[in-house]
C-alpha cells in the first residue's frame, strides 16, 4: 500500500492531504495570556486537567512563549510541529484527537443548521456557545476534555512533556483565530463543512415551506385608508412620584479591581434620577412641539454628574477623567447650575462673534444704558469687560448675555443669563 493509499479516512471517500493545513510558525509572545475566546481556555483546560505533571506544562508554556514552536501542521486526529530545547535540540512532536464518527457529525450539524445564527456566527469564527451545549447534550463532544489529547514526543516521555505542552498552547493561538481548525482536528474541512450546512438549511426551508398558497399580506394602501378605524393610543403612563432606587451592590464578595462600587451605585443613582426627569419632560404638556436638544458631549455629562454627586472620591475621578484640577470642575459645576451646557460653553468657550452678531451685539449695549450711566466696557472676543473694576459680560453663542465677576483672579459666573446685556448687569450679584 502506497502512502496515498494509507491516507484515504475509513470510508476511502476522501484524502487526508487535501485536508492537511500548515500554519507558519508565529512570533514569541510577550505579555498576553494565549488565549482569549471561550473556546480556547477550553483548549488549554483539556490541556492543564489532563497532564500528570504540572511543571511540565509550565515549561511547555515558557517554550510557545519563547517561540520554541515551529509550524503548526493541522489534520484530522492530530496536530504535529518540531519544537526545540532552549539548547537548539529538535523534537518530532505530535498531540491526537479522537474524530468524529459520521454518526456524531450528522448530529452536529443538523443542530449547526437548525438556527441560522449558528451559521452565521461560525462564518465568523465564532464558536456559538450553545451549539456547544447544544451537541454535548446530543453526546456529541466538540471540545477535548480530561485526557483527549493524547501526546506523542520523540522526547521519550509518556505523558505530557514541555515539547506537547508547548504545541497545544501554539494550538490555543490558532483556535482563537479560527475554529474551524478545531473542527478539521475532529475530521472535516471547512469548505466540507460549509457546503454540508448549505445543504442542511436549504433542506430544512423546503421542509418549512408551506403546502398550500402562501398568504400575500394586505396591501400597505388599504392599510392606510383605513387609517380611521386603528383604535386609539393608550393613555400615557403616570409619572412616578420620584426616581427607582437601584439595587444595592452591597455584598459579602470583594470587587474585583479597579471597580469601585460606591462610583457604580452613584452612576446608577444618577441614571435613575436623569431617566425620571426626562420621563416628566416628555410627559409635560407641548414637548412634542418643543425643538429636540443637541445631546450632552462626555466632557458636558461629567459636569452634569459632577454637580449630582455628594462622594469627593466620585467627583475627583470624574474631574481627572475630563483634564480638570478639582478647582476647574468646581467652576464648572458653578457655570453648569446657572446654564447647564449653554452656561458651561459660556464659561469654557472663547469665541470670536461674525461682523453680524457683533453688529446685533453692539446695538444691545448702546440700548442697554439709555437712561443711566453707560459703563466703559473694553471688548476682547465674545467678553465685554467694564474698565478699572471686576465685572463682566459673556456673550453666548444662543445670543443671551452672561454675567462673570473676578475672583483671586479668576472669572467667575455670577448668576444666570438674561436676553439683554443690561438685565444681565442688574441681575449679576456680585458687587
């Protein structure tokens, strides 16, 4: 028998070589786990659980890392590769896998194809969880467990050596790339499998299709004409008298770092809170005719939040996570609680107006002051400072004037905004 001979499977329908994948030997891995995906810790538990000696596998993990591990060859049954000792030495090292039976295939995939979105997700390179589940419970095991990969190494070792070790953990790297070279171990190709699943679905929709003549709908015309007749829309839901309280995360487990509960029960509280006072708004009578609000920026929300939160902890985290000293956020919350987002913009943005809104600016000053004492008032941009004092006015970008004062010398917001320079001067407390 010729060695082309040998490598027909047990039904002689198909030759292993064709089926043969070799993957070129990768990088050393520095600082990162091997695998990442659900179906590849699976990989190295079957690994880990399996093997007598758990030093050995230690150093099977420091081979792949170094890049000890040559190019990974891929049949059915089994994986093969050349590693080498830290000295140079080379060893043959193979790991088998148990193949399906045509039995357990014909199970796996009438469940593959029995939901699209098992399809899909191994389209994908994703291993749907429940197929998984799904074909143990049909005895159908997709992923190796305690001692199914059975290590062979020119070693001399009868059990898991560093050399097989390291060629199953090089084999975790592979699997999380493509799953399919987990389902060319149990014996079958990719575009075996494809085609097969194709066949599968397009059979089960023939089955599904109904016998007799398939109901057309009504046209969407006839529908709308007989707009009239639709019932009319519930009631609106009543406004709760205040915001749902969260759950507590108040256990006997310690978080895992870096989560901080109390910051997690305060964004749940502020969520609450925040969810409530737009369910009232939109609740209130003509916020349908009202114009739709730009939404907050993150650097806004953090303001937003800030203002809401009692903890210092919370606060200066979220003052650190927007580039702000605790002393910017506090001017920001102090600019937020006179304007929210327009009063903040105001207080942070400093803006050039056009020739027309300067023109329009102007004229409001000259107004503003028609029957008293018009103070000299020195422009730079949008700001319009009285000279020889503390005071000041901002020009918003919504056209409204804001009133500042200086403090240590700061510009501080000092009430809120008005339409006109001369009710925002009257309005500004400061002195």
């Amino acid at each position: 028998m010729n060695s082309r001979d040998r490598n027909q499977d047990r039904d002689g329908d198909r030759d292993l070589e064709s089926y043969e994948k070799t993957f070129s030997a990768v990088a050393p891995l520095r600082g990162r786990g091997f695998a990442h995906t659900w179906w590849g810790h699976a990989w190295l538990r079957a690994l880990e659980d399996s093997a007598l000696d758990g030093t050995q596998v230690k150093h099977g993990r420091r081979y792949a890392r170094s890049g000890a591990v040559g190019a990974v060859s891929v049949r059915p049954g089994g994986i093969t590769a050349v590693v080498r000792d830290p000295d140079g030495t080379a060893h043959r090292t193979d790991v088998l896998v148990q193949e399906f039976t045509q039995a357990q295939w014909n199970r796996l995939l009438d469940l593959a194809a029995a939901e699209a979105g098992h399809i899909a997700a191994l389209l994908d390179r994703e291993v749907p969880p429940e197929l998984a589940e799904d074909a143990a419970a049909a005895g159908v095991e997709l992923l190796p467990g305690i001692g199914d990969l059975d290590p062979r190494c020119d070693c001399g070792e009868w059990d898991h050596c560093p050399h097989t070790a390291a060629l199953c953990y090089q084999v975790a790297r592979l699997l999380d790339q493509d799953p399919f070279v987990l389902l060319l171990l149990r014996g079958r190709g990719e575009r075996e499998l494809v085609d097969d699943l194709a066949e599968r679905s397009t059979a089960e929709a023939e089955a599904d299709a109904p016998d007799g003549p398939v109901d057309e709908g009504v046209p969407a015309a006839e529908v709308f004409a007989a707009g009239a007749a639709r019932p009319a829309l519930p009631p609106l839901p009543e406004l709760p008298e205040a915001p749902g309280q969260p759950p507590t995360l108040d256990t006997e487990a310690e978080p895992e770092p870096p989560l901080d509960v109390d910051a997690v029960e305060f964004l749940a509280q502020a969520a609450a809170t925040e969810a409530h006072r737009r369910l009232a708004e939109a609740l209130a009578p003509g916020h349908a005719d009202r114009a739709p609000t730009a939404p907050l920026t993150l650097a806004e929300d953090a303001v937003r939040l800030t203002a809401e939160a009692d903890d210092f902890r919370v606060r200066s985290r979220l003052a650190a996570a927007t580039g702000r000293s605790r002393a910017e956020m506090a001017l920001a919350v102090r600019a937020w609680g006179f304007g929210a987002a327009p009063g903040l913009s105001v207080l942070e943005d400093d803006w050039t107006p056009d020739r027309s809104t300067l023109a329009r600016a102007r004229a409001a000053l000259a107004t503003a002051w028609a029957d008293g004492e018009v103070p000299v008032l020195r422009r730079v941009r949008a700001r319009w400072t009285q000279a020889g004092t503390d005071r000041q006015l901002r020009l918003g970008r919504e056209g409204r004037w804001w009133p500042y004062h200086r403090e240590a010398g700061r510009w501080i917001p000092s009430g809120p905004s008005a339409p006109d320079p001369g009710s925002a001067w009257e309005a500004d407390p400061a002195p």
